[in-house]
C-alpha cells in the first residue's frame, strides 16, 4: 500500500538522524516515549548544527535540508 | 570548523594514495586529474605532501563503491549520501569511497569529483563537519566553480589547526562567510521568489522568509549550479513563476533550479543601447505588470506584457526617488518599493512617490 507522505517524511528523517546524528534504532516498542524523545532531540541538534529554527518537530525547511544530496560521514559524534 | 573527535592526525606529513578504480561517468585521466588537484587544495595550505602509488597499501586508498560494500556504511542508490571517508588511521583509516551510482563529472552536472573528493579528503585528515555554508567541510554538496577554487577561510583555519601553517612565505587565505548582522553588510541583489526573499552576495544567498524568524544562509550554486557567482540584478516574474537573474550584460531566466532553455541571452535583447553594459538593480511590480531597471544613475521600465521598454524612458533616479545615489538592489514587499544602497535601504511609496523612511540593509534578519 503506498506509504502515507507524513510516515514517508519520518521514515526519511529518523534514516536521516540515525545516519548523521546517531538517532539510536528502536530497540522495544516499550521504549516508543524514550524513541519519541530522542528525535526530538536530535531534531533539535540538526537544525541547530544547520541554522534552521530549532523546534524539534519536522517541518518543511528540516525535511528539506535532510532532502540534499550530502557526505555520508556523521555531522555529530563517532 | 569541527575537528574529530579525538583529534585524530596522520603522524607523518608525507602520505601515499592510491586510485583502486575508476567511474565510468569520467575519462581516467579526469579522474587522476580531480583527484590530484583535490589533494592539492590541502597540500597548499599545510606541510602535508601526497604521492601517488600504484600498488600496495596505501594510507588514503580512493575506490567507488557499490551499495553494501562491507565497511558498515552502505550507499543507497543516486543522490542522498555521495561518499564518505575515514579519519587517518591504519588499514581504512583514511580511506574515501564514492556512491558509484551517482553521475561523476568533472563540471557542474551530476557531482563534480574534485569538490567531493576534496570535502572527503579533508575527512581523510582530520576534519569534521563544519556548520559554515561557506565551508568545503559543510555536509551538504554545493557546486562551485573549480576553474577558480579557492579553499574557504574556515577550512584553511581548521586543517592548520591540526598540522600547522603552510611552509609557503605567504600564509595562504581563503574567502569567509559574510555575517549575517555584519553592519556594513550591503547586496548585490535582492528578490522575492515564491513568498520568500532572497538577498544575494557574492556566491552566498541569505532566504528568508516573512513568517519565520531564522535566516537560512547557503551558496548560491546550492539552487541554481549553473549560475556564476556575483550576481548583480534579480527579480521575480510572479505572472510567469520566472525568477531572472543579471550579471554583466547577460541573463538567465529560471523555472524552479531549472534555467529555461536558450538563456543566457544578452541584456541588449530587452531593449537596452550597447552603452549599458550591467545592470546594477531590478523590480517587477506584479500589479502592473512593469519592470524598473536601475543603470547608474537611470532606470527604464519594461513592459513584461508587450516585452519591450516604455517610450520615455530612461529617467534620472533621483527624479523620482530622490537622491538615493546608485541602487545596489530593489524589490517591492507589500506594495512598497525598497532600494539597497550601501548599508541602507529607503522605503519608497509609489502611490505616494515618497520616501517612507531609511532603514539598514539587513533590517529584514532579525539582527
């Protein structure tokens, strides 16, 4: 069935946070809040690390930016 | 700039590389060329020296690589991730890998090779990325002119950091990115595009946009590759959805990041004398569908309808907009025109043909 665009643009970005920003993968459902949170963080940490307006929430300009073609290597940690 | 984690460094200055294998997007010999200016830009701002080996085990091994290709970072398929590196080190310390799905090129189509694989090799000796996107070590791909590659300031700052200045007599010194509340900041062109601004200087772009507080700063070639930096006219054709765009005595006219086909055409072909030979600013009124071009100490109006300049014109600037000197920059915002000139700008009333008041050029970023 084709993926609903708002669950495609999350499923963009949380590849996106854990390819750059070590966006943990879900471990256990049980941690869903914990996962909720940390994108939410790491939101914030990439859209600080690019000047965007740091909300935590995926809007247009983040979904954007995440869209560029980049270097595979991490913007954050390892 | 960001350094490593760790501040990793080669413990020698003179390295090997070595190409595994080749694209067939490019001629070999591109490839060995890109890849050895790509060395060159670093090699020209530290005491590092890079020689090139055949065979064996080299400390920077150059190959493109294929989807999962066994180091734990797979590619995945045409755009996205481009290439990575690993930080100096033994064994794939060092080492760059390209997406060979990606097109390869050695101008501005597809991924230009040289300023990837001098992005990667500044991984390769220790750098991180960098925020600034001015930076050859900003994450995201930006196109820029190789013929004239100078490596920015931020990068030269942080691969000295790590081994020392260049054994040149003259330090080496690259461009900086402007600051966005630099007081004396002036533009070469503003424009709105699609209910947002643009403020154009040098290769840089500033894109606001009214509602949000943030200014995004990005190189021009981010949007628009084909263009050259230094762009001294733009404006926006609402009608059409057509952003143009002057430099010298030329202009390109794009849908979208697309420049519409047969363009760049010669300013003349609007209706301009030979004698003008740039244009300094430009506005389009959408409500009448006119177009006013500031020349020195003239403009002309253009009729976007009919396609030809009005009877009558030029007219002295200063007849109708006072004495303002020569306009850096124009557009109109909520039915008031704004002249960029130096630092400042004055608001003008058409209705009312008078100045509304003078503000700073950068009074549009929340300085």
């Amino acid at each position: 069935a084709p993926v609903a665009p708002e669950v495609d643009t999350m499923m963009l970005a949380k590849g996106y946070l854990r390819n750059f920003y070590s966006l943990e993968t879900e471990l256990r459902p049980s941690f869903r809040r914990k996962i909720t949170d940390s994108v939410s963080e790491k939101l914030r940490k990439m859209q600080s690390f690019f000047g965007l307006k740091v909300t935590g929430k995926l809007n247009n300009e983040t979904v954007e930016m995440m869209k560029q073609p980049r270097c595979g290597v991490p913007d954050i940690g390892e | 700039y960001v350094l490593i984690d760790g501040n990793p460094k080669w413990p020698r200055n003179d390295l090997t590389y070595r190409i595994i294998n080749y694209t067939p997007d490019m001629r070999p010999a591109d490839v060995d060329e890109a890849i050895k200016q790509a060395f060159e830009v670093w090699s020209n701002v530290v005491p590092l020296t890079f020689r090139r080996i055949e065979d064996g085990a080299a400390d920077i091994m150059m190959s493109f690589q294929y989807r999962d290709h066994g180091d734990g970072y797979p590619f995945y398929g045409p755009h996205g991730t481009l290439a990575h590196a690993f930080q100096p080190g033994p064994r794939i310390g060092g080492d760059v890998h390209f997406d060979e799905e990606e097109t390869w090129t050695k101008n501005s189509r597809g991924y230009n090779l040289f300023i990837v694989a001098a992005h990667e090799l500044g991984h390769s000796l220790g750098l991180a990325h960098s925020p600034d996107p001015g930076s050859l070590m900003y994450p995201n791909y930006a196109y820029r002119d190789t013929k004239d590659f100078h490596l920015p300031q931020d990068d030269i700052n942080g691969i000295q950091a790590i081994y020392g200045q260049s054994l040149q007599p003259v330090q080496p010194t690259g461009p900086s990115t402007p600051g966005t509340c630099d007081p004396n900041l002036s533009f070469d062109a503003v424009a709105t595009l699609r209910g947002e601004m643009l403020f154009f200087k040098g290769r840089y772009l500033w894109r606001k946009h009214p509602q949000i507080r943030e200014t995004e700063i990005n190189l021009i070639s981010q949007f628009w590759p084909a263009l050259p930096a230094g762009i001294q006219a733009a404006y926006e054709n609402v009608e059409k959805d057509q952003f143009v765009l002057f430099k010298e005595d030329k202009y390109w006219v794009f849908k979208e990041s697309n420049v519409v086909h047969g363009y760049p055409k010669r300013i003349h072909q609007l209706g301009f004398p030979k004698n003008v030979k740039r244009i300094n600013a430009a506005f389009s009124d959408k409500n009448t569908g006119k177009t006013y071009f500031f020349v020195a100490n003239k403009y002309w109006r253009y009729d976007e309808n009919r396609q030809s300049m009005d009877e009558g014109y030029p007219r002295n600037i200063i007849s109708v907009f006072g004495k303002i000197g020569k306009v850096d920059a124009a557009f109109q915002h909520d039915g008031y025109i704004y002249l960029f000139h130096g630092r400042k700008q004055t608001q003008f009333d058409p209705n009312t043909k008078q100045v509304v008041r003078v503000l700073k050029s950068t009074s549009w970023f929340s300085c």
